[in-house]
C-alpha cells in the first residue's frame, strides 16, 4: 500500500486502537472483536508476546480488511521486521531519528511521538506523516491539541493518552486526525470474563462519534 493511501484510511476510521495484549491469543480475541464493530486500523504494540508473527497472522487472516501498523517502535531493527509482517505505519512513543528514517527508506508512514512544542515540530520537521501526542492528557487534552496546532497549523496530529468515550469529541474538534485509543477501547479484561460483545459495542460508539463530529446530520 502506498503511503497516501494508508493516511486515507487512517483519517476515514479516525480511530487507532493501541493493541496491547498479554498474549497472541488474546490479541487475536481483541482485533476479531474490533473488526466486529467495524475498526479497521490496527496498532500492535511490540509490547504483545510475539508481536511480529501476531502481525503476520493478522496479516494472513484479515488481508487487506484490515490495516496494520507496529506501535512502540524504538530501533531499525523492528522497524524491518514489522514491516517485513505486514505493517503499513509504524508508530513510536517517542521520537527516534533512526526509526523514521527506516520507515521512510522502505515506504511506509512514520508515526513518532512526542509531547512539548519544540518536540513535536523537531518530528514534524524531520519528516513524520503524523506526531503522536503521547501522553496527551498530562498536558491538559483536547485543549493542549488546539494550543499546539493555534501556532503550527500545518501539523497532523494523532493524541494518544486520554482519549475515551467521553473526550474523543473534544480531540476531533480540537483538529486531531485520528485518534489512538488504549484500554477504553482494547480492554484485555473484556476478552478475560468471555465478554468480546463488550469490545465491540465500544467500537461502534467510537466510530459513531467520529462520523457525528466530522459529519454531523
């Protein structure tokens, strides 16, 4: 997939669910629930026991239904070898000069992150498809989105940190372009006590707020 069109399929959903499981099996349970409420984009975090082959498995089950992206990315090296399985961006919870040039040089989008002003236009300027805000509520939410872009109005910005049913609004209206979502959304503890049904029903109120705040009827 080329780029352009992976950051059009990122923006459409408007949603990135952070998958961090606590093992191959549950990962699977979580993204077959995502997919059942109709999210389509995929972080798989290398914090998830094999990541890499969770990724390729995906990858085979799902094929092109399903965009996947590797999260947590620190070095080269598993820039490559999530990019060999399968995933389309990468995203970082930091900025890493190495990490971006890697994702670059094999054609796919690089997501760093980063949190002060002079952080986040130092990736921007780098040469990021999109910054991601991380830990975006520590610095105040939605409000501190709007006071980034106020100066630098040019920024595609991904807060990840905070963002839950009840602030996703607010970070679509303060210019996010997407939205990474942790365990309001990917809740391990759903798939635990046999409740998947739960998962997806978050799904579907995520993607309700992102059509009603982008598209209101």
């Amino acid at each position: 997939m080329q780029p352009e069109e992976t950051k059009a399929a990122i923006e459409k959903i408007g949603i990135m669910p952070v998958l961090r499981a606590r093992s191959a099996r549950e990962g699977h349970a979580l993204v077959e629930a995502l997919v059942a409420g109709g999210i389509t984009v995929m972080e798989v975090t290398m914090t998830v026991p094999g990541a890499v082959e969770l990724l390729r498995d995906l990858g085979k089950e799902y094929g092109e239904t399903l965009l996947l992206g590797s999260g947590t990315v620190t070095d080269a090296e598993q820039v490559g070898a999530t990019i060999d399985a399968g995933a389309e961006f990468v995203v970082s919870p930091s900025f890493h000069p190495k990490v971006m040039a890697k994702t670059k040089e094999l054609g796919k989008v690089s997501i760093p992150g980063a949190l002060t002003p002079t952080e986040v236009i130092t990736a921007w300027r780098a040469g990021a498809d999109y910054v991601k805000i991380f830990p975006c509520s520590a610095m105040g939410g939605a409000s501190y989105l709007k006071a980034l872009l106020a100066p630098f109005p040019e920024l595609r910005l991904i807060p990840t940190g905070g963002v839950t049913l009840a602030t996703a609004g607010d970070f679509l209206k303060a210019g996010a372009c997407a939205l990474g979502v942790g365990t309001d959304l990917v809740n391990p503890r759903a798939i635990e006590e046999g409740k998947p049904e739960t998962v997806t029903a978050t799904a579907r109120k995520y993607l309700e707020i992102v059509q009603q705040t982008r598209w209101p009827t």
